[in-house]
C-alpha cells in the first residue's frame, strides 16, 4: 500500500489492513483528545500470604500500559502496594483490570462499579480468558489471552465506541515484536518500594507439554515462542544502565524457559558476560546434566524454582507431567547445589494417589537434598483446565478468593481431608523449625533465602488446619 500523505483521513475500515499498527497510530493522532485510560492490577482477599509484604511488579500489566501509552492517557493503580481504587471512574473513558481466579472477585466488583457508571470495562488475565462467559457478565469486552496479539483491533474499537465482547486472536504474534516494556509506570508510585528488588523479565511463551492442571497453554499457546537474544540482552543492558549498576537481580517470568536447550545455553552464555544475577521457575528437562547447572551458576543464577511436585510416580504421571522423573530428582538437586545455586522447591499435595506416608517421604527427601526454600500447596484445579472438568463434581466451593492453592478443595480417595490437612500443617511446621532450618541451610551464602526461612518459621508456627478451609 503506498505511503498516504499527512492530511489523509485515516478511516477505522483501513486500520485492519496489513499496516495497521501505522494506521492504528495515524488514526489515534486524528482524534479530538485522547481517551483515558484507568489500569488496575487488583488485590486478592485471601488469608494467605500471597499479596502481603513485598510483591512483584506486574509485569503483564506493565506491557500493557506501555502499548495502551502510545495511543491513549494511562493511569496505573496496584491496589496490592495500598494504592486505591477511586469510587468514582469519571476521570476515565475506559477501566481495564486484569485477574487471575484468586482475585477474580475483586475484578469483578471494579468492573460492576464501573459500568454502572457508563465506562467500557475491558478485563484480562488468566481467569477471564479460562472462564470468559463468566467474566462478560462483569465488562464491556474480555480480552482472551495475550492484548499483543489483538492490540490494534482492540485500540481501533475503543477509538470508534464499537467494542467487541470479546477479544481473541486468530493467531499469535511472533515474540519478536514485543514491546519495551515501561517501568516507569509502576515505579512512579509513590508505594513503589514495596516492589521486589528483583526486575522480572520476559524471554519465552507458551509451553507445549499440556500438564492437565495448567492454564499456560490456553492463555498462552501450546507453541512455544520466543524473543531474539539481543532483544532479551538489550533489555537487560537498559536495567543495569537504569539502576547504575550491573549486579542487577532479573527474575525470568517464563512458564518454562528451558524448552528449547539451544536457545536456553545459548542466553546462558551471553548472560554471564554482564555480570547479573537472575532465578526462573525451570523444567527439570535436562538438568540432570551437569554441564547445563555449571552454565546457569557460572551466568549468575542463584536460585531456580522447580516444581519437583510430589515424591509419588502414580501421581506424576496422572498430571500428565512427563517431564518429571523421579529417578532424576537428587541428581538434579546435587548438580545445581555443586554450583552454588538454591533450589525454591514445590510440593503439592491432595492428589488422589496421596497416603500419610506422602508427607514423610516428601519431609525425608527436603531434609536430606537440603531444600533451601521449600514450599507447599494443596492440589486446586483451577478453571478451564482439564483437570477441573474432571474434578468439578468433587469441588467443595467455588469461591474464587480461595483459589490460591492454599485451601482446601476436595477430599483425596485415600485420605479423609481431616488426615490430609493435619499432615499437611505438620509437614509445613516440622521444614521450617530453627532445627531444620539450620539443618538444610548450614554452609550457605547469608542471604534473602535465610529470611524468607524465618518468616516461614514464624508463619507456620500459627498455622492450624482450620486456616486451610
């Protein structure tokens, strides 16, 4: 299409041609004012401590303000730093709230309170793109999985008042033409510093191993995708230039940034010649080779999160997840430890195939492989997945507050829930005594992973199993 000269009217019907992005831009420039947007990274109501002290910021929703920022005014609020929600929405054209189930609730009433005063209400995230029937109820528009992917139809829609009740690509867009994100929106709080030092970073999407119990695949795509290296080096390289020094703290928010090994170790390699620290939630794939951990230590990982899930074999292989083995386990815990790198280990527990003897065999393997920073869940079939079809007829509530893997949510076969819960508060009590404490943390680095083990130590030292209800 030949360029258009400057005067040209640019029409909503041209804005879905090939050049759209262009004409998307030249669009928004013809407008009278800008439209105003209010963007809300909700808290959740649950007891746990999931939004409580410091917290991570929002990436998604940081990407989403920077896209939303070339084209129209944007306001962000994160209710989790005791930033408030206003009551009164007059100041903005469009509310958009992004959710995932635990604090699907709270969206929710922000989107009631929202269209009751006449605003388009757009909402996002992992819950209304799982139960997106449901989330109509509450909005103008739900956008299903990832805004990049349907930007400049959604963009086009708000400028001409036609919005669309749901948004949702026919494709995904390639990684390679995603934006910088901005963090200056979120640190321009004045709450900011209860933000984690730890700057998250995005280098993957997707996951194609289809655990039943994962949302990934759907929010996501079941292809994995993922962004040329300079542009994940560059971005590293303008944080260390932000923050005036290279001893930066990234945490990768990959579902599974391991996939590909190539272009894993290839990263790994460029990483250790900038002098950062980073930690990733990571597949055990291919960990069990000693080279991959020398690698990750030597580029400045200092800790990895492994779902190592459970110590049962029936159980594994009733998720679905295949790529853990538990043959494999202690060789994987000794190849990173040998490194220097600490392990956050997750362990669920609830699964059918669950007995008493789970809990002692899962405590023995802790203390024994030294599990630095162990954490415990309570099996939640979250909406939309297959595993929640399955175990619907079973679900004691659906009390979406509660969905934070941290309640109880059905009575295993082999276990009454009285048995699981009491084990379940005892297991959690017994890890993070000052003795065992010292035990799996003797001859480590003094650092953040000691402290996190004493607020553990004083959180489920109040622990019952009527909190788990």
């Amino acid at each position: 299409m030949p360029t258009l000269p400057s005067d040209s009217l640019i029409t909503p019907l041209e804005c879905t041609s090939d050049s759209s992005e262009r004409h998307i831009h030249q669009f928004a420039v013809q407008q009278k004012s800008k439209k105003r947007w209010l963007l809300i990274q909700p808290v959740s109501n649950t007891s746990m401590m999931v939004d409580s002290g410091t917290v991570s910021m929002p990436l998604n929703l940081i990407m989403v303000a920077t896209l939303v920022g070339k084209l129209f005014d944007v306001t962000f609020i994160d209710e989790r730093l005791g930033n408030k929600v206003p009551d009164d929405f007059s100041g903005f054209d469009i509310v958009a709230v992004t959710s995932r189930t635990l604090n699907a609730s709270r969206a929710y009433q922000i989107g009631d309170a929202a269209l009751a005063q006449g605003k388009i209400v757009i909402l996002g995230g992992v819950h209304p793109t799982m139960l997106h029937e449901e989330a109509t109820a509450h909005c103008t528009s739900v956008v299903y999985g990832e805004i990049e992917s349907i930007w400049e139809e959604l963009a086009n829609d708000v400028m001409t008042g036609k919005m669309q009740s749901i948004y949702r690509a026919k494709e995904l867009k390639p990684m390679g033409s995603m934006v910088h994100p901005d963090f200056n929106y979120a640190l321009s709080s004045k709450n900011a510093k209860k933000y984690s030092s730890r700057i998250p970073l995005l280098a993957t999407k997707g996951c194609p191993v289809g655990c039943n119990f994962c949302t990934t695949p759907t929010v996501y795509g079941k292809s994995y995708r993922y962004r040329e290296l300079d542009l994940v080096l560059d971005e590293m390289r303008y944080h260390q230039q932000r923050v005036g020094k290279k001893n930066v703290n990234f945490s990768f928010m990959d579902d599974n940034i391991s996939f590909r090994p190539k272009y894993f170790m290839t990263l790994l390699e460029e990483m250790a010649k900038l002098g950062v620290h980073w930690n990733a939630n990571i597949s055990m794939n291919f960990l069990d080779k000693p080279e991959v951990a020398e690698l990750a230590g030597r580029s400045g990982c200092d800790l990895l999160s492994i779902g190592f899930e459970s110590l049962n074999p029936e159980t594994i292989k009733s998720v679905q997840k295949g790529s853990n083995r538990l043959g494999s386990y202690e060789t994987v815990v000794s190849n990173l430890h040998k490194n220097g790198i600490a392990i956050q280990g997750y362990f669920m527990f609830g699964f059918d195939n669950d007995t008493e003897e789970s809990f002692q065999l899962t405590y023995d393997f802790i203390m024994k492989n030294k599990i630095e920073f162990p954490v415990f869940s309570l099996v939640t079939p979250f909406p939309g997945t297959p595993y929640f079809d399955e175990m619907k007829p079973r679900i004691r509530h659906f009390n979406w507050d509660k969905y934070d893997t941290y309640h109880y949510m059905f009575e295993p076969s082999k276990m009454s829930g009285e048995k699981l819960l009491s084990n379940f508060v005892k297991l959690q009590q017994e890890v993070y005594k000052g003795r065992a404490i010292m035990q799996r943390m003797k001859g480590k680095p003094l650092n953040w992973i000691w402290l996190a083990n004493y607020m553990m130590n004083r959180f489920t030292g109040r622990l019952t199993p009527e909190s788990y209800l």
